[in-house]
C-alpha cells in the first residue's frame, strides 16, 4: 500500500480510537514508509518492507516519539505503536511486490523470515521495483488502488463530517 493508502487507513481507524491522539497514531502508521526514501538505491529492495516493517522499528519509533513529542504521556505511546502494527499488518495482507518476499520480516532483526497470513494482492503481475516496465507499473498501481480507493473515501467522508460539525 502506498504512504496516502497508510495515511487514509490510519486516519479511518484512529478516527475511532478517542482515547488515542489521532496524530500519533496516523504518524504511527506511515512512517515505516520513510524506506522509499531510498527507492533510487540499489538496495532498496533488499530493504523494503525489513528494515523499517518488524516490531523493533515501530516499538523504537513510539518511544522516541512518544517521549520527544508527547512528553512521555502513555496516549502517544499507544498511538504510534498501535498505528505502526496497523500498517505492519495492512503491508502484510496487501504485498504486491514479491521482490524480497511476500509480507513484512516482522521479527527482524532476529529473523528475516518474511510475515504475511494470507496476501489479498497476489504476487504475479505485482510490481517489482527492479527494471520495472511502465505497463506493469500502471497493472500494479491499479491493483494497489484498488485496495486503497475505499479508505481513501472513507477518510474523506470521516474529514467531512468533522467540518460539518464543527460548522455547526
């Protein structure tokens, strides 16, 4: 799933979690997407999906996070680690890039074993970042949109009805 697709799944989702702060836990779910960064590299492929999706990175990032940004409140903890696992889970069910392997290494470093319960997207026709021909780029990003459009709308519809409440 795209950075946008995390950030309108998290939204949704936090949208429905009051007692978390709803930055913390969008925060939370997009910033194991802070790899594509390195898209240009060789290396990216390598490292997609291991080194910034397993349960080290995103229990790091809530503590740094949480006490940095939300002064060691237990509410920003719980959100960024809540919002990580959201986006660790999303990327596991949803992989369309076979390249390293289907899912998130959820335990690496321990393990490079790959973590996906079952994959909604398959892997033939996904993209593959490696040579990558614009026909299978244009067949893999409609796929991926496919599973991203309905939370696309959901967060607006959710963003809306805030704006109208508050118009009110």
């Amino acid at each position: 799933m795209s950075p946008l697709g995390h950030l309108s799944v998290s939204y949704s989702i936090g949208k429905t979690l009051n007692k978390l702060p709803l930055i913390a836990f969008v925060l939370g779910g997009v910033l194991p997407d802070i790899d594509f960064i390195l898209l240009p590299f060789p290396f990216f492929n390598d490292w997609h999906r291991v080194v910034t999706h397993n349960l080290c990175f995103v229990i790091l990032v809530a503590l740094i996070f949480s006490i940095i940004w939300g002064k060691g409140r237990k509410g920003y903890f719980w959100g960024f680690f809540l919002g990580g696992l959201v986006h660790l889970f999303v990327d596991s069910i949803i992989d369309g890039n076979p390249t390293n392997g289907i899912g998130v290494a959820i335990l690496w470093p321990f393990s490079d074993i790959m973590f996906s319960p079952f994959n909604l997207s398959g892997s033939e026709g996904g993209i593959v970042w490696e040579n990558i021909e614009f026909k299978a780029l244009l067949r893999g990003a409609f796929k991926m949109l496919t599973f991203e459009i309905p939370f696309y709308f959901l967060a607006s519809l959710l963003l809306l009805k805030e704006r109208f409440y508050k118009l009110q």
